[in-house]
C-alpha cells in the first residue's frame, strides 16, 4: 500500500520540488498540494492523507497553527516540517516537534533546482522509511500506538539475550569521580528529552551531556524551551566551559562536543569542527569516545530514539571502561535505530521506556557515585 503525502507550501517552487522529490520515491504517492494552513487542514479532512510536508513559515496560517488545530480531535496525519535555516525557523521547529511533528527539514538552498531535488529525495527517503516503520508498530500496538499498561516493574535488562552473549562482562573500574549523564538522541529527540529531563531531580549531582542531531541555529531555542521545564539549568554548551552538576549541555548544532579533563579534574566542554560521523555533526560517538578516553568508568550513557547507528561505536569504548547504559524501548520510540544497534551490539545494561529512562539514570548515577 502505498504512503499518501499532502504538500503543504505557500510558495510554487517549493510546492513543485517537494511533489517531485516525493514522486520519485518507490511507494509514495502525492495525493495533493495546499498554499497556505487553512486550505491544507479541508484538504487533509478530505484527501486523509497518512503523511503531511508542512511548510513552518507560512502567511494566514503557519505551520505551528496547522499543528495546533490538528491537536487530538484534528485532522490524523503525520507531519515532517521544513524550515528555514534562521533563528526564527529554528525556534519555530522545535515547537512543531513538542506539537508532534515525526520531523523536519531545513529547506534547501543549493542554487540549481536539480541539485535541491536530489538533495532533498536524498533526505526524505530514511525519513519516510521510518515513519512508515512507525506507523506499523503503531498498528501492531493498538490504535493509540501505545503499549499496553504494565505493572511498574523494574525495566528490562537484556542480558540473556544472544547478542549480549556475545559481549564478555566488563569489570566495573573504581569511579575516580562524580558519573557524567550522557545522551544520544535523534529523530524524536525534542519530544523524548521534553519528557526525560523534566523527569531528574535538581540533586541529581552529575552534569547532563547531550548530543541531538540538529543544524545550526536549532539547538539554542531546543535548550530554552527544556530550560522552561525542567528542574536542570539546560543550556547549548560553550567551547571551553567547565560541565557543572546538575546542569545539562546540548552540543551546538552542526558542531561536535567533546570534554577533556582540566587541571583539577575538572570535566571542560570544547566545541569542535571536526568532521562529520555516521553523517552527524553533532555526533553521540565523538561525545562518548572523549568521555572512554578521559573519564573511564564515569558514565551512564542513554541511546534514544533516532535513525542510524550513531552512539554504538563510542558505547563500546565507554563499555570497556565499566559505563552502565541504558536505552528507550522499541515502543515509545519515534525512531527505534540508534536503540536498537546498540542493544544488539550487546552493550544495553537496561532496556527501558521513556517514561522509565529518568529513574534509571537517577538509580546508576547514585549507584556509582
């Protein structure tokens, strides 16, 4: 069956680049284009479309309002946004993904309109890929696409499994100080971090690394939005600066963290223009192969959801050095591929769902401290 998508764009060009990316692609079938919010929301009523491209900034009625009104008695369709590469986009996706946007894309702007077509098929392909593999574990689950309740159990750890078998235990190395809190996130990750962060305590007494996969421009009004609901001081991290306890750094957009240890022990943030890994800058594995390098046996290290492989690599160096690790169930994932390389790498201690990833992490920090 193929997918419907709905092209949401006040602009002709746009409107043309995008039904062309998407008709190139096996199994996708454009049922229909819209100028603006108010005419995209009757066309959603009656095309019913499984997937919307929702342009941000539109006139009348911008992407956010459309979002709004698609609340839960709205019109049932997934959207993927695409934004400018400005402050003001960046600012205005990150509350489309707290509205529940699957994702987004930055609009491209690469000069010849082949060029923009290819680059932009290039990115809705993964994207469509996973978003159909969310909507069948969505109907496998039920029609709220939600697990069903369970008792409150302890979380699943996956050490029986075969890939687990695979990995030789690790003897845990004596913590020469306090855990340093790392996470790995990508598609999903505004919405899972909106639940997660607010979810630790002020005392939690480890400082909070996070890498998500965004541009430039994306992750500062990211910061500011979790910093309005989380009991953390949550900031975009800055090159040179000292991670304090009880505060969380969100790696700069299209830049890598890194820490290094200070004279005194101290963690240091520097912020990088190395190259891209697994095609992510930020990426989770050059946070987390610094953190093996310069802090072994100091980590509890989280993998949520996202597309990719990003954060497997560097969990195995952290492994060696004694991390405990935990990551988000199939579930409640936007997104189970970074979960799930690692927990078939072997390298998950505690599988668990989103709801759940805040007191594990509490638990191993106060564990290990």
């Amino acid at each position: 069956m193929s997918l419907r998508v709905l092209v949401v764009d006040d602009t002709v060009v746009f409107r043309r680049i995008v039904s062309d990316a998407l008709t190139g692609l096996p199994g996708v079938e454009v049922v229909g284009t819209a100028s603006n919010g108010k005419l995209a929301l009757a066309r959603m009523a009656a095309l019913q479309p499984d997937l919307v491209t929702l342009d941000i900034e539109m006139p009348e009625m911008n992407g956010i309002e459309v979002l709004e009104a698609m609340g839960p008695a709205g019109p049932k369709a997934g959207v993927i946004v695409l934004s400018s590469l400005t402050t003001r986009g960046g600012e205005m996706t990150v509350r489309a993904l707290e509205l529940g946007a699957f994702d987004f894309l930055t609009k491209p702007d690469r000069g010849a309109p082949t060029e923009n077509l290819a680059h932009l098929r290039e990115c809705l392909r993964p994207m469509l890929r996973a978003f159909e593999r969310r909507r069948d574990i969505r109907a496998m689950l039920g029609r709220d696409g939600v697990a069903p309740p369970q008792a409150n159990t302890p979380a699943m750890c996956p050490s029986t499994t075969a890939s687990a078998a695979l990995e030789p235990p690790v003897a845990r190395r004596p913590s020469a100080g306090p855990p340093l809190v790392l996470i790995g996130v990508s598609t999903g990750g505004p919405t899972a971090l909106a639940v997660l962060l607010p979810s630790l305590p002020r005392d939690l007494n480890a400082p909070v690394l996070i890498v998500q996969h965004m541009p430039a421009m994306f992750t500062k009004p990211l910061a500011a939005s979790l910093g309005r609901k989380s009991l953390l001081r949550v900031t975009e991290a800055r090159d040179g600066e000292v991670a304090e306890p009880n505060c969380a750094y969100i790696a700069p957009g299209g830049a890598h963290m890194k820490v290094v240890a200070g004279t005194r022990g101290e963690t240091i943030l520097r912020i990088t223009d190395d190259p891209a890994e697994n095609g992510c800058k930020p990426a989770a594995d050059y946070l987390f192969r610094s953190v093996a390098l310069q802090f072994p046996g100091r980590a509890v290290a989280t993998i949520l959801t996202g597309m990719g492989n990003d954060g497997t690599a560097g969990l195995r160096l952290l492994k060696r050095g004694g991390c405990r690790s935990i990551a988000q169930d199939e579930a409640s994932c936007v997104v189970f591929g970074m979960p799930k390389e690692a927990i078939g790498a072997g390298l998950i201690d505690t599988v668990a769902p989103l709801d759940r990833i805040a007191a594990a992490i509490v638990r191993s920090v106060r564990e290990g401290a």
